[in-house]
C-alpha cells in the first residue's frame, strides 16, 4: 500500500516537473531553484519514509578452556636509555647492617657478598622450621612404629598424675572463694567507716564555713567605717593646703607691693626706694633673694596640688603635698625675718615717713609669725595623717584575719579531701581486690579446664598408642611434613633480602652502608660499582602504578634496536618525590643493566614491563571471558554433560590480572568451558535508490547513469 501511494505520488511529482520546465522560459532563475529544492525534498523523505533501513544482528559463541598456566600483572612504561658507569646497590629489606665485606675501589666478583644485614631473626626462622620439620617427620615415624612398653606406662602415668592435679586444682578453688568472701568484708566495713569520717568532717566544714561568711561581713563593715574617717581627714587636710597656698602668695604679694622685687609694683616704690633698707643694703638683697625662693616653692606646691585629683586624695599625695608648702613657708618665715630688718634699715625722709617704716616692718613681722603659725598646723595635720593606716595595710590586716579564718576553713577542705581519697582509695583497694580474686579464680577455672583438657589428651594419647594409624592419619602426617618443607623454603628464600651481592665484575667505586647501620626506607645509602657497561633507564610511571612497584623487582627490558632480545634486571630506586605535568602526577624509576654485548646507546628506547606480581602453574583465564559488575566477577560456564546446549553464569574470585589472561581463584575448575557471546550488527537497504548508480563517494565522475533502479546500488 505505502509502495503504491509512493509511486503515485512520484507519477505526479513528474508531471508537476515537466509543467514547470514549461513555464520556467517565463519566469526569473530564482524560481527554478526554489522548484528544484522542493521536489529533493519530497523525494528525500519519502524514501526514508517508504524504505527505512534494516539492522540484522547475530551472536557468535567463543569458548576458552580453564588450565593451569603462569601468570604476571606488571606496570608497562616505554622510556629512554642512558650510557652511565656505576650502579647503585641498595637493601630491600629494613634492618640493622650487620657486617660490610668491601671497601672503596676493591675488586670484587659476580655474586660477591658485599654486605648483610643481621640474620639472626631469619635463621632463627630457618631454625624453627628445620625443628617443625624435624618433629612432623619423627610423628611420623612413631605412627607407622608399635608402641613401646615404656611409652604405654608413661602415658597411663600423665593420666594418674593429670587426675591428682585436678583434685588438688578443685581444692585450690575453693579456698579461694572463702578466702575472697572474708577479704571482700573486712574491706567493706573499712569503707563503711570511712564513709562515717568524711560525713563528720563535712559537718565540721559547715560550721567552718559559716564563721568565715560571719567575719567577712564584719571585716567589710570596719574598712568601710576606716575609710570613711579617713576620706574625712584628707578632704580636710586638701581644703587647707588651698587656703595655705592662697595665705602663701598674699604674704609674698605684700613684700612685693612693699619692695618692688618684682615689675609688677614699680610705681607704688619709685619715690622712696632709695631711703629702702639704705642703712644695710644687704638686708634688701636677702629679701629678693627670699622672695624668689618663696615664689618658686609656692610654684612648684601649687603644681603638685592642681596635679591632685580631689577624688583620688591618699596618704602619699597629701603628705607630699603638704611638705612642699611646709618648705614654702619655712622660706616665707626667712623672708618676714630679713624684710623686716630690711624695713628697719631704712631711712625716714619726706618721701619715707617713720609711720610707713613701722607699718612696713609690722607687715613682714606679720608674715613671719604667720607663717610660723601655719608651719605649727600644717606639722599637726601632717602627724596626723602619718598616724593613719594605710588603706591597703588596712585592707591587709582585715583579708589576713579572714585569711586566718579562711585558712581553717581549707583545712577543714583539705580533711575532707584527705578523707575523700582515703574512701576512694578503700573503694578501688575493694574493687581490685574483687578484681583481684575474680581473676585468680578466673585463672584456676582454667587451669582446671586445661588439666581437664590434657586429661582427655593424655587419655586419647593412651588409646592412641593402643591402636594403629589410619591411612588418612599417615597421608595428613605427610602433608604436614610437606607443609614443613615448604615452609623451610620459604625461610630460606627470605634470606637473600638481607644480603648485597655484586650483579656483575669490577670495582666498588663508593660505599655509603657501615656495619651496624640501620637501613630504612627511602634512605640514601647505596654501595655504587664502577662498569663502563651499564645502561641506565629512567622510566616515569603515575601515582596509580609506582605503589605497586618495589626495589629489586624484576623488570624485562625489550630494546626497540633489539626486538628479540629480552633482558631481565631489577628495579635499583624509585623516586618518591613527585613531578607534575599538566595536572599530571608522575614518579620517577630507575633500572641499570649490564648491556653485555649489545650496541646501546644513550636515547635508545626500550618497552620495560616491571613485575607486581607472579605465580606459577595456576588456574588461568583469558581475562575477556570475565564480566565484572560492581565488585563482582562473573563467567558463563557450559554444561560439562553437554546433553543440551545450557549454560551457567557463576561468580568468581579473581586475584592476579592483566590484560591477557586473569588467575581464578575458586568456583571453577581445571578443563571447565567457559562462554563468551559476541553480537554482530549488519545493515540492509531498501530495494530502490534515488541516487545514480554510477555516483560514488570519492569524485568518481563517470555519469548519471540510470535514474530510478530496483536492488540498490549497481
């Protein structure tokens, strides 16, 4: 039906061309493209739509066999070599060196010893397996020979002496459970009274404690009454030093009115200055010379008192305080003395009267009995401020009787304490001692278990030697000498990790290992041989691999120059400081052969396939056969009746792995078929084209040729 629409609809596509080209003489160029676009189009989806293409699958079933074969895993790096002319050595193994044969520039020969480290510990090993060894075959040989009389009677012996040692054992036990009932009382009624004691002195701390908060609160009412005393005599004592101080500079302002020592009453004296003090100059002089004294005392006290805060009055300011104006009016003493006599001195005239001489000379009379007197009060008030107590000394008394109180009180504490860890101390004594007997007795329940334990064996022992061996005891006897063996060997192969020996002839060029060194991981100490044939290669591996690989681990070599040639060395170092490039980490391996014969040369490049791991003779199979979904492993495993064609998918445990071939660890065995099914897809096309059959991809140019053709292309 489709096919028939479609043809239909290209009868007409036709039709609708030829009435186009018709018309086309009359119309413009574009026209004729928009038509041709058109009808590609129709036919460009009508055939999709009339004869899509056709997928045609089929599966091809491949089958491996499981069989014992060899296998490696090994990290694969391709690198460049480079001519060197030493190599270094190093230990695999961490310990302790314990003896080093050669020195620099000895000669020294292929599989020399150079160096060891202590094998006391490897042959021990070695020891204890040769002794195993040694056992397991005497076994045997008492389990293929009849008993002996004496061994019969020994072993009856082991069971009578057995018995009696678990009586006694029995014995044992139960004195010690009535020994630990009576220790477990004794030490509970030494905690019940501890219990007592520290229940009194915590009522003795109570009553501590309550004449403590008693005299803190009487303590605080008398430094509160003491500062209040004392805040009342320092105002007192601040309030005078200003009135002394404004006494002061009146007394020191009516000498200058008097005589003109300083500019400031200079016209007051002009008209008598001369008749001043006239009969002795020097009176005069030591007036000035007093007045400026003065000034500068009064100064430097009216400093100190601006620099008092009125809120911060205490013993040492005000002290300090007043003492410089005591000394200011000690010098306003001497200057009332000096001017006064300086008043007399002087000389009546017109311009001088007696009567202003007398009220002068009474005027610094006054100064000087006034001063006097205020020298009088300021030493009362500064005795009196002396007999106060300082506040902190106050404040020490008070805190030094509650600190007696309080001591008393931490001594109270301290009992308590004591008392404290006297009852943690019997509780833990209890607790151990509980502890203590659990486990003796513990001990001699297994004790008793084990001397009924050897009762058995000593007993199965007896009817053992009264009986011959089975054929399967002998075979296990034999496997377990076998085991032995293999454990020897596998002692003995350690031991090659704890020896150096040379790889090949020449000279010990340096050596870094002393004796008694201890040798660690990624520690620079090498023994270094001089060949002018050694080839070095420095491969770079990435942090997913270089953890897989070890010092000394076989590597083959294959030089690219030598195809055929396969050289077998082993990993010298591996760098653990890291390189990055482009967000790519990478570690740097070194491997030094012995290039014999061969022309290497440096920037030779070579394919190094590095051993992680090895086994010989193990169940094997070619890794493509293997389907891993998550952390599982799986094979398709074909019916071995092969009655019908059936298959099982089983789970596997795979250890070793590399691109090739997997180790099968368990759930299939040796000859089992294992399947693999492969899809292959192939595409038909419809049975007509609308492309030319002489058009291929490519500029083939050969024509048209046909224009509509049943069976595709031609």
């Amino acid at each position: 039906m489709k096919y028939t629409l479609y043809k239909s609809g290209v009868i007409f596509t036709i039709k609708m061309f030829i009435i186009q080209i018709s018309d086309m003489k009359k119309k413009f160029p574009l026209k004729k493209i928009i038509i041709l676009t058109i009808i590609a189009i129709v036919w460009y989806y009508g055939y999709s739509y009339f004869f899509p293409k056709s997928v045609k699958q089929e599966f091809v079933t491949l089958k491996a066999k499981v069989r014992k074969w060899d296998i490696e895993d090994s990290v694969q790096v391709i690198w460049t070599s480079q001519v060197v002319n030493q190599q270094k050595l190093v230990f695999s193994q961490n310990w302790s060196v314990a003896n080093v044969y050669v020195e620099e520039w000895d000669p020294i020969k292929k599989w020399q010893l150079l160096a060891e480290l202590d094998k006391t510990d490897v042959q021990n090993n070695i020891r204890q397996a040769e002794v195993s060894l040694s056992n397991a075959k005497i076994k045997l040989d008492q389990l293929v020979k009849p008993p002996e009389q004496k061994d019969v009677i020994k072993a009856q012996s082991d069971i009578d002496s057995t018995k009696f040692s678990l009586s006694s054992s029995n014995d044992s036990l139960q004195s010690l459970i009535t020994d630990k009932e009576n220790k477990l009382s004794n030490l509970q009624n030494q905690l019940d009274a501890k219990k007592t004691d520290l229940t009194n002195k915590r009522s003795d701390l109570a009553v501590a404690q309550n004449d403590l908060d008693t005299l803190i609160k009487q303590e605080s009412l008398n430094v509160s009454n003491f500062w209040i005393n004392s805040s009342n005599t320092f105002e007192s004592a601040y309030t005078d030093a200003k009135q002394y101080i404004i006494d002061a500079q009146t007394m020191l302002t009516s000498a200058d009115k008097i005589f003109w020592i300083s500019w400031t009453y200079r016209n007051n004296i002009i008209d008598y200055d001369i008749y001043l003090s006239a009969k002795n100059s020097m009176h005069r002089w030591l007036t000035t010379k007093d007045w400026n004294d003065s000034t500068n005392l009064l100064a430097a006290s009216t400093q100190k008192f601006n620099s008092i805060d009125p809120k911060n009055l205490t013993k040492v300011n005000l002290s300090d305080l007043l003492n410089s104006i005591l000394k200011t009016f000690e010098s306003l003493q001497t200057l009332g003395k000096d001017a006064s006599n300086a008043a007399q001195a002087s000389i009546s005239s017109a311009s001088l009267s007696q009567s202003q001489i007398d009220s002068f000379y009474n005027s610094m009379l006054q100064v000087w009995s006034q001063s006097k007197s205020n020298m009088d009060k300021i030493q009362s008030t500064l005795l009196e401020i002396s007999t106060i107590t300082p506040e902190d000394i106050k404040n020490s008394q008070s805190q030094s009787n509650v600190a007696q109180k309080r001591s008393s009180v931490n001594n109270q504490l301290l009992a308590i304490t004591s008392a404290q860890n006297d009852l943690d101390s019997a509780t833990k004594n209890l607790i151990f001692t509980r502890n203590d007997y659990d486990n003796k007795i513990k001990q001699q329940q297994d004790s008793i278990k084990n001397l009924e334990n050897s009762l058995a064996l000593s007993k199965a022992n007896y009817e053992f030697l009264l009986r011959w061996p089975t054929k399967e005891e002998i075979a296990l006897q034999k496997n377990s000498i076998a085991s032995q063996e293999l454990a020897l060997m596998n002692s003995k192969s350690n031991l090659s990790k704890y020896e150096l020996r040379a790889p090949f002839d020449w000279v010990v060029n340096q050596n870094d290992i002393k004796a008694w060194d201890n040798i660690i991981s990624n520690q620079q100490q090498y023994i270094y041989i001089e060949n002018p044939n050694l080839v070095q290669l420095n491969a770079t591996i990435d942090q997913l691999d270089v953890v897989k690989v070890k010092i000394w681990e076989t590597a083959r070599i294959v030089f690219d120059s030598f195809p055929t040639k396969t050289l077998e060395w082993r990993v010298e170092e591996v760098n653990t400081s890291p390189t990055q490039t482009s967000w790519v980490t990478t570690y740097n391996v070194k491997i030094t052969l012995d290039k014999w014969d061969l022309q290497i040369f440096s920037w030779m490049s070579a394919t190094i396939n590095i051993m992680v791991q090895s086994k010989k003779w193990v169940l094997t199979l070619p890794s493509s056969f293997i389907q891993k979904r998550r952390d599982k492993a799986f094979v398709i495993v074909e019916d071995s009746e092969k009655k019908t064609w059936t298959w099982t998918r089983t789970e596997v445990v795979i250890w070793i792995s590399n691109l090739l071939n997997s180790e099968i660890v368990s759930w299939v065995n040796e000859g089992d078929t294992v399947l693999r099914f492969v899809t292959t897809s192939t595409w038909s096309s419809a049975p007509w084209t609308i492309i030319p059959v002489g058009w291929r991809w490519g500029g083939n140019t050969g024509g048209w040729g046909s224009w509509f053709r049943p069976g595709g292309w031609g």
